[in-house]
C-alpha cells in the first residue's frame, strides 16, 4: 500500500467519507456534483475516500454484514465484532489494523470505546468512585480502575473532569500523548491535531508527557499543549474553555476560520471557510445545539454569506457584490 494512502484520517474526515457514501447511494446527481467538491478539496479527503473504498473491498470479501456495521453505525459495528464469534471478528480487525496502524491513531479505538458520543451529542457519565466526566462531540473514553489507580482514556475528542474525593488511588487521564495526574481538581483534557491540550478550571493538575521525564504542575487558570517529546508554554486560559458543557461556544476576537472549524465539530459532513474570509475576527457566543442558527449569527456582523448545496457541504464565503447592493 502506498505509504501516503495508509497515513491516518482524522475521525471527522472519516465521518464525513462515511456520510457521503450513505448519501451517494440514492443517486442524486446534486448530491454527486457536492460529494466533488468536498472530494477535491482537501488531500486528506479524498484519502479517506480511499482508504474507505479499501475496507468496503476487504469488508466485502469477507462478509457483507460486516461492511453493512461498518456504515450503519458505530454502535452496531462494536456488537458485531463482539458477536461474529473469532473467526470474523479476526478478519475485521486485521483488515482494520492493515489499514490504519500507520500511527497509533486507530478509528477502530473510537468506536470501540467504552463510553462515546456521536458528532453534536455530549454526555456526562459518573464513574464508580463519583467523578463525574462530560463527554463534548465525537468524544471517547475507555475506563480502566483497579486497586492502585483510577485511569480513563481519551481516545478522542474532548472531556471535562470532576474528580471525587475521598479517594486514596491516583486519578490519571492518559492520551498518546502522555498523561495527567488529578491534583483533587476540575480540568479539561481535548485531543487536538498537535497535540493534548490539558485546561485547568480549578486546582491543579501534574503533566507528563509520554516520551520525556519532564512534568509540570499546572494550576488553576492555565492551560498547555503537550506532545509525546515535551510541554509547550504555559498559558493563561481562554475565555470559555467550559462553554461547551452549557452548550456554547464563546470566542474573544477569534480568527473566522478557527470559529467555523470548532462549530464543524459538532455537525456532520463539510463545513468549511473561503480564504478570503478565514482571517477576519469575531467575538460573540455561539448555540452548539444549533450550529446553522449559529451560522447566520455570523451574517450581521461580518461580510459573509452561507452558501449551503445539500445538508453535507456549507461554506461561510465573502458576501457577493450583488448581495451587498441589491437592486
């Protein structure tokens, strides 16, 4: 396999490849001329498209039930590899880990998670010794406590923690990234593209990066990157880190183009941004239960439209002449 073709997606770009296959199978010739335009507009789309298209052949040779999980859901698809019984379930998972082991990142550490949530659902789940954890979209956990520690996983996504008190073990939340020790505290653990950035709302929390000795105590009001070799610099933390568990997203003089990235976390398919408009600034607080309400907020404030062609693909594009001086 081409080396550039097995690198990794990142889960919302996979999700994305996901819908758009359901959709193309009406075969609505408006859908098609969409599914394009997001095919070719981004390298790592029309990756997932492939490597997609490979699981599809791989999936069909050995069952077609299997392919039939695989694009129904993330639930069904974790039932089924429990039930198919060994001899399926070892054929799914080496086709999966074949396609997708060129980094740690698996899709398959997603869907079978203990506890996650789909794209735009946010949980909150309390642990067996009273934390309390909210899960923000496409979020997943894998839950691992024994008699010397209590440990969750972040396999994607983002998270809030609430530890309980009362609790002699260390609590550790744990990336590929390294790992964070609960310093009887509130904290905000979220997989970024560059890294895990670890938010501290209250208390303290000690960072450990995977391939280094350095950790660092963070208090109450930072925030940090942390990668695999080391810590970024501390930083003071933004306003509203938490907003998201209110069901907001508030942003101070915020790049356009970072604000229709976050809001595209929780919606599917593609929402994307023009050039010429990802760099103008906003500030204002934003529904995430409501993302298309979310962007017409933008339309009073900025010279900008919202061009929608189907319910997968909406891009925020400069405000047309026309638009702006209409006859």
């Amino acid at each position: 396999m081409n080396p550039i073709s097995s690198r990794p997606v990142s889960a919302q770009v996979l999700d994305a490849a996901i819908a758009w296959q359901l959709s193309l199978d009406s075969g609505n010739p408006v859908e098609r001329e969409a599914f394009s335009k997001w095919h070719a507009a981004h390298e790592e789309h029309a990756r997932a498209w492939r490597q997609l298209g490979m699981l599809d052949q791989r999936f069909s040779v050995a069952s077609g039930p299997a392919r039939t999980a695989l694009l129904q859901s993330r639930e069904s698809l974790r039932r089924r590899m429990r039930k198919l019984g060994s001899g399926m379930a070892s054929v799914v998972a080496v086709m999966g880990l074949a396609l997708f082991t060129a980094d740690r990142y698996l899709p398959l550490d997603y869907w079978l998670a203990d506890q996650r949530t789909a794209t735009g659902e946010q949980r909150t789940l309390r642990l067996a010794d009273g934390t309390l954890i909210n899960l923000n979209t496409h979020s997943a956990v894998d839950v691992r406590f024994d008699e010397k520690q209590r440990r969750v996983i972040l396999q994607e996504g983002e998270i809030l923690v609430e530890t309980a008190h009362g609790d002699a073990r260390p609590f550790i939340v744990e990336t590929r990234e390294g790992s964070m020790r609960a310093l009887g505290t509130r904290f905000l653990v979220k997989r970024e593209a560059e890294g895990t950035r670890l938010s501290v709302l209250q208390s303290a929390v000690a960072a450990h990066p995977e391939s280094s000795p350095q950790e660092q105590i963070l208090r109450e009001g930072q925030q940090v990157l942390i990668r695999n070799d080391g810590l970024g610099p501390v930083a003071a933390l933004g306003l509203g880190a938490d907003a998201w568990t209110r069901g907001m997203l508030v942003v101070d003089n915020a790049r356009l183009g970072d604000l229709v990235h976050e809001l595209g976390r929780y919606r599917r398919g593609h929402l994307g941004v023009a050039p010429e408009v990802a760099d103008l600034r906003i500030t204002g607080s934003f529904p995430l239960k409501d993302t298309n309400l979310a962007l017409d907020a933008l339309l009073p404030t900025l010279p900008v439209q919202i061009e929608q062609h189907t319910q997968w693909w909406v891009t925020v594009a400069a405000k047309t002449e026309a638009k702006r001086n209409p006859l």
